[in-house]
C-alpha cells in the first residue's frame, strides 16, 4: 500500500498514514493530538529535493518498538525516535536516506526479479 503525507489541522505536524490507494483522500487523523489531517500533496511530489521540513515529520508507517529506540538512536543518529516509537525526520534528505537504508518500498517494483534457489 502506498505511503501518504497528511498535516494536521490542529498541531501541523506532518505525519505518513499507509492505506489503500482508493482511501488516499479521506481524512487521517493526527498520532499526537487524535485531530483531523488533511493530505500534504506538496510532500508527496516527487524530486523535492533537500528540503527542510517545516515541522518535525513524524513517520508512524516506520515507526519501531520503543524499547529500539537507543539503538536506533545509534544506527541512525539524524532521526529522532519519539515517545511512543515513530520515527521523525527533518529534511526531505534524512527521510529519503532513512528509506533506503532500511529498504523501504514506496511502490512495488517494477521489474520483478525472478526468485533465485539456493542450491
Ligand atoms: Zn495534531
């Protein structure tokens, strides 16, 4: 399922929700205040480039078990792990080198590679 952006109405904080693409318009709702989100289209344009985001973007889809957090903290010193395990980026640069990082597919592949047998 795809990745959506939303921004809250309430405390604008930018947060991802993960849901099917025929929900991509109904109204989220905020990991922090329970409050009504709208979809953030400018953050999910493609090619921002290195931009800073106004507010801390909080990504609950790639969020971890609290008790990862130090770890995290470790592996991944330019992202901030919140309270209840949601990950928060600054720019448009950590979150995309998050992504690839932990290998996180936006869309499924194009090309499909055929599964090799270990043999
Ligand atoms: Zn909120």
């Amino acid at each position: 399922m795809p990745i959506y952006s939303c921004i809250c109405d309430e405390c604008v904080i930018k947060f991802e929700v993960v849901k099917p693409m025929i929900q991509s318009d109904k109204i989220a709702f905020c990991p922090r205040c329970n409050g009504k989100a709208r979809r953030d289209y400018q953050t999910d344009l493609p090619n921002s480039g290195n931009k800073n985001y106004p507010k801390l973007f909080v990504s609950e889809a790639l969020g971890i078990h609290p008790d990862e957090a130090a770890e995290h903290r470790k592996r991944y010193p330019n992202v901030e792990v919140l309270p209840e395990g949601q990950l928060g980026f600054h720019n448009v640069s950590d979150h995309k080198k998050h992504l690839e990082a932990i290998n996180w597919q936006k869309k499924p592949a194009k090309n499909k590679r055929k599964s090799q047998k270990i043999s």
